[in-house]
C-alpha cells in the first residue's frame, strides 16, 4: 500500500492546500495531512485547532486522515510505514525552499521520494499567511479557505476583537 504525507503548517488550511489534499487523495492509497508545530514560525492557531479546521474540512475524503507531529518529518514518515512526502508547487519561487527541502528529506532518509502536485491555478497565489492578514484586518476570507476553517477564524477573530 503506498501511503503518503502531506507535511505543513497550515495556519490555517486553504483551499489551496485543500486542492493538493483531493489530488492525493486520488493517487494514493492512504494519506496522511501532517501537521507541524512549526514552532519558529509562531502560528496564529494553535496545533490542535489546525488539526480540527483540517479534519472537518476532509471528512468527505475516506482515505484521508489528519495527524500532527513534532519531531522530524522523516522520523514521523517512519513511524507511519509512509513512501511519499506530497507537496505542492505553486510559482517559480516555491521551488528553491521545495527542492531544499525535498533533497534535505532524501540526505536524511534515503528512502523517502517527494512528489510535487500543482494546485488549481485559481489558487496559486493564495497563502496562509495572506489569509491570515485579510482575516485579522476584518476581511472576508470566505472564497480563500474551506468553510469549516473561515467559521472558526471568523469566532476566532470575533474573541479576540472582544479581548
Ligand atoms: N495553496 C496555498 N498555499 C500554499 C500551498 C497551496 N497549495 N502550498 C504551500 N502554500 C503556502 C502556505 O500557505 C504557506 O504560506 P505562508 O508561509 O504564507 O504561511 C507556505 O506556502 C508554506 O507553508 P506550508 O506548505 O505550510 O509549508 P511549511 O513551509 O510551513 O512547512 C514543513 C514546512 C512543515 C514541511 C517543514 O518545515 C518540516 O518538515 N518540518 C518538520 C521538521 C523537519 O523535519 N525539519 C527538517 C526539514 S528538512
């Protein structure tokens, strides 16, 4: 069975990422959305409220499930028997930090092969943190994001407004 990771912050989930998750979902067996703490990047959400946007937002995809994760994400792969890192290239520019990162995984864990996926192309200058900008300066970020994700940024934006 081949399984595969699809690794990243998501702060929060977009329908960019979403996008890439449904074509996984297609060519693989099992996928499993690994969520990072990335604590360097200093997410706006919490790891556990990402893991739950995510979650509700795939619940249609049966072979689908949403896990997040510490330590390395080769080690992570390990302990999940997974083949393949999924990732998705956007522009031009993704593509240094990506093929960085893809050869880093593979130094560290031979075995492991990257696969990258293009997104919708309606998608392919959205980002997490545009989202998050948009969503803290009172936008609406309903076209950017699955709708579980832009009604828990909307309470979330509300508590802290009431702050
Ligand atoms: N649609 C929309 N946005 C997308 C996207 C898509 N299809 N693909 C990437 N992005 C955006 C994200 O929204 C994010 O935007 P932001 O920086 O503006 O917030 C940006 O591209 C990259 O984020 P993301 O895809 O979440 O990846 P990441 O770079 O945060 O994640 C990890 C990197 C988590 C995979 C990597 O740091 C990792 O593996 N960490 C674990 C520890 C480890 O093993 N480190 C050693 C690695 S060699």
């Amino acid at each position: 069975m081949m399984i595969a990771i699809y690794p990243g912050t998501f702060d929060p989930l977009t329908n960019g990422h979403l996008d890439i998750i449904e074509r996984g979902s297609r060519m693989f067996e099992k996928l499993i959305v690994a969520v990072a703490e990335s604590k360097r990047k200093k997410p706006l959400f919490n790891l556990s409220d990402r893991v739950k946007m995510i979650e509700e937002s795939v619940s249609h995809l049966e072979n689908v499930s949403v896990e997040s994760f510490t330590n390395l994400l080769v080690d992570f792969m390990k302990e999940k028997n997974a083949d393949v890192i999924l990732r998705g290239l956007r522009v031009v520019s993704d593509f240094e930090y990506e093929l960085q990162l893809a050869l880093m995984n593979r130094k560290l864990y031979p075995e492991c092969e990257t696969v990258f996926l293009m997104p919708n192309k309606k998608y392919i200058f959205l980002s997490s943190s545009m989202v998050r900008e948009i969503a803290l300066l009172g936008g609406d970020v309903s076209c950017f994001v699955p709708k579980p994700v832009n009604e828990f940024i909307k309470r979330f934006v509300n508590d802290k407004r009431r702050d």
